[in-house]
C-alpha cells in the first residue's frame, strides 16, 4: 500500500508532534515516593524520592547502583501498585470483571519478602494527581501493602487510582508476527519474566497501513495515526540513521506484507536491523500502541499522561544514541513520567537536570541515597570516579597499577640502582599520558610538549665551557 502524506499537523520547533491534549483534561497520577521495607536486598525502610524537589513528580528519575543492590525491585514494586487496582475477572454467572483492590495470587507472584527474615515486608507509595506532569498538585493520596499479610490500601480519589504504567524489562523481545488480540497483554510483564513478549511492531504498523488506505469517515484520523507512529519510530534515532519506513507485499502464491526501514546501507526489514535498533523499536512502538489504545479519542495520545519504567534504558545503545534517548522521549512523551535504571555515565550525564538515586550496599541491606552529586556540566570520566559510580580511577587497571608502583618508588628517601632501573622500565611502560577531552586536544597537547622540549635542549648549557650557551 502506499504510504500516506504526514498528517499530523502542528509540530513543534524540534519536530516533536503537537503536545495537544484530551479536550477532557482527564486528571492522572504520578509517583512522588515509593518507601520498602525488608523487600528483597532492602532491610530497614527506604524511601526513593520520585519528586522534583517541589513537591511535584520528577518528569526523569535515574537510578544508579551495583549490580544486586535493588534496581529492577523498586521498578517492579512501583508496577506491583499499578497491578494491585486492576479488576480481577470474576467466577461468577457473568464471569466478568470484578472491582478488586487486591488479588491474592499476585503476593507469590510479586516475591517481596526478604530472604531468612520473619518481618513483615511493607511496601508503600505517594502520588500526586493532576492535569500534566508540570501541572499544579490537585491532591497527594498514599496506597500501603504488606506482602506477608496480603492487606492492601490503595488510594482512591474521585475514581483515580494510583498511576498507570508500563515497564519495559531488560529483556525488551519482540512478540510473534500473527495478530494479536489488541489489549489482551500485560503492560508491565517484562519487567517480572524474561519469557514475555512486547507487542509487535511491524504488525502494529502494518495494521496502521491498512486501516489508512481504507475509505470513510475516520481516513483523517487513522492518517494521523500512522504519521505519527512512523514520526515517532524515525525520530528517537540520531539523524539519518533510520530515514523512511515503507509497507511491502512479497509477490507470488500467499502474499506477505512487511516493513522496511531506509538505512545509509539501503532498505532493511525489521528483523535484519541491528539488534539496538529492534530493541529501541520495539519497546518505544510498544508504548506508543499502548497510548493509542489508551487515549483513543486524544489529538495526540502520546502527550497524553502515564509513567513508564524502564529497567536498563541504556540496554544495547551505542554512547550516542544514549545521549540523545532521554531528550527525544521527553519531546514526544511531554506528560509521561519516566522512572528508569541504568549502567552508564553517559544515562547519568545525560540527565544531569534530573532526578537521581544511588543504591548502595550496607553489610547486609541496600540504602537508598537521593541526595547525589550534582553533575552538571561534568566529564563522563568524572562521573565514573564519583560517588554515583565509585570507581577509583578512570584509567585502565593495569596502568593505574604500574603508575601506582612508580610513585611508591619515588616515595623513597633513595633509590637503589634496580629502582631506577624498575623506574624507567614502568616509565616506557605506561608511555605518554594523554591530557585534553577530544583526540585533537590530546594531539595538540603533544605537539606542544614535544616543542617545549626541544627549546629546552636549545637552551641547556654546553659542556664547552668556551661556547656560551643559547
């Protein structure tokens, strides 16, 4: 089918699509907390500041820690509130669903408890309700759970409930290619198995496709539709990475229809992309569907509210696509609040306005640290030796340990002749040290080392003591 002209409409400076919102201004809730105790790693309480420091939900929180130290826990504690108000479907003669505030299955499935403890694991949150994420707080209300007894209070206000999300987990695959039955999946699976799957996304734009080459009422709006989703799909990469999406139909016996990117290299079916690109696809495609589904009668259901989890956002992403990531999602998602962990300076560094937390171990318990650096405008090797990474030194181990062994060496009131034999060997092993941030800057700093040297040589004294010296 041909793919139809953009219809969008208006566009902000950057391209991002208009952040227009349901003309019902439904009102929507964020995390502004959550507080654990004796939850998995977590012993005594912990609370994760989710706010933005005035009193309002942070638009971007990155939590930073060790690997163990609770970082997927507190993304699936924050989705256990979301799973904990849904309607469980009922056994009854009409077998349909039942307002429940809690299902007492989900206390297996969820796990929370601390290992060999006889505690009581409570898990807890605050969240504020209002228009927008930078929106004025209408009202802050709390929901409570204690795993072991499998009581729950959660907050309900004027019929909103505790926030709405979707969790993206470290296994972000693709589901299979046959259509699925639209709304039948959990939101938040991945983030509790790496055996679920995401929704698809060539068969979400595949059916995009068709339903804008049909005739009648809704084509303007099922058009806009598929702008959209393509806008959104080319644009979360760098420039020129992914350039156009195109709808082909294989010839021959029982024609297939497929999607295919425009790369540097040609044109490319989803499948054959690089695996950062199926991934990022795949899970911004998922929440995008999802929105859609969710805000159908919105102009723009991407700017409509929700919050996303994201468990290692930097999963798969070379360092310049997780420079860029966190700014293209907050153009097209303007009222989403983002909630994700990461392994990279570059994640930290990138959301250096944001919200941060460390995770950091105690003996037998992880604390929860929100009062971190501020990084702005710092190097990424500077990161790495901060308290949010804590590495010793950015250089390689091995060189640290012979730069270390050579000052400990000069650290003597004399050396020995294997010590300055054992000086010079590690002097010739580590080389010349690059000072500057960029290859040029390194490069020029040599040129000027080596300049400076060679003026110097001109200007020592000579050993003819009739030659005067320059």
């Amino acid at each position: 089918m041909a793919t139809p002209k953009n219809t969008t409409g208006k566009r902000s400076p950057k391209g991002a699509v208009s952040g227009e919102r349901n003309g019902a201004e439904r009102p929507a809730a964020y995390f502004l907390s959550l507080t654990v105790e004796n939850v998995r790693c977590f012993g005594p309480k912990q609370t994760l500041d989710l706010s933005d420091g005035n009193a309002k939900p942070a638009a971007w929180t990155i939590i930073l820690g060790l690997n163990g130290t609770g970082k997927t826990t507190v993304l699936q504690a924050l989705a256990g509130f979301d799973r904990l108000r849904r309607p469980v479907i009922g056994t009854g003669p009409n077998k349909g669903p039942t307002p429940r505030l809690f299902d007492p299955a989900l206390t297996s499935v969820f796990n929370f408890r601390r290992t060999l403890s006889d505690q009581v694991a409570s898990l807890s949150i605050r969240f504020s309700v209002s228009n927008s994420i930078s929106g004025a707080v209408l009202t802050t209300e709390s929901s409570d759970f204690e795993v072991n007894t499998g009581s729950a209070h959660l907050g309900l206000i004027g019929g909103i409930d505790p926030p709405w999300c979707c969790g993206y987990g470290a296994s972000r695959r693709m589901g299979a290619t046959s259509l699925t039955e639209s709304g039948a999946d959990d939101a938040t699976a991945t983030l509790f198995s790496d055996k679920s799957d995401l929704r698809n996304p060539e068969e979400w734009l595949l059916w995009l496709d068709y339903a804008a080459a049909k005739n009648g009422d809704e084509v303007k709006h099922r058009r806009a539709r598929l702008a959209q989703a393509r806008e959104v799909l080319l644009g979360v990469f760098p420039k020129d990475e992914l350039r156009d999406i195109r709808f082909v139909t294989a010839e021959g016996t029982n024609p297939t229809s497929r999607v295919e990117f425009k790369t540097p290299f040609g044109w490319v079916p989803l499948r054959q992309l690089g695996y950062g690109y199926q991934t990022l696809i795949t899970w911004v495609a998922d929440l995008a569907n999802r929105m859609v589904e969710r805000y159908p009668d919105s102009p723009n259901p991407l700017a409509e509210p929700a919050v996303v989890l994201v468990d290692e956002i930097d999963l798969h992403l070379h360092p310049v696509w997780q420079r860029k990531l966190m700014g293209f999602l907050s153009e097209r998602f303007p009222n989403t609040q983002f909630i994700a962990t990461a392994h990279s300076p570059l994640v930290a560094q990138a959301a250096a306005n944001a919200n941060l937390a460390v995770l950091r171990r105690e003996g037998d318990h992880v604390v929860i640290d929100n009062d971190v650096d501020n990084i702005r405008n710092w190097r990424v090797d500077q990161i790495l030796t901060s308290d949010l990474f804590g590495l010793k030194t950015a250089r390689p181990p091995q060189i640290e340990a012979w730069l270390e062994e050579r000052q400990t060496l000069l650290s003597k009131p004399k050396l020995t002749a294997a010590d300055q034999r054992r000086v010079k060997e590690l002097e010739e092993l580590i080389g010349e040290l690059p000072f500057g941030e960029t290859h040029q800057e390194m490069s020029e700093r040599q040129e000027i080392r080596k300049t400076l040297d060679l003026l110097l040589k001109e200007c020592r004294p000579t050993d003819d003591p009739h030659k005067p010296a320059k």
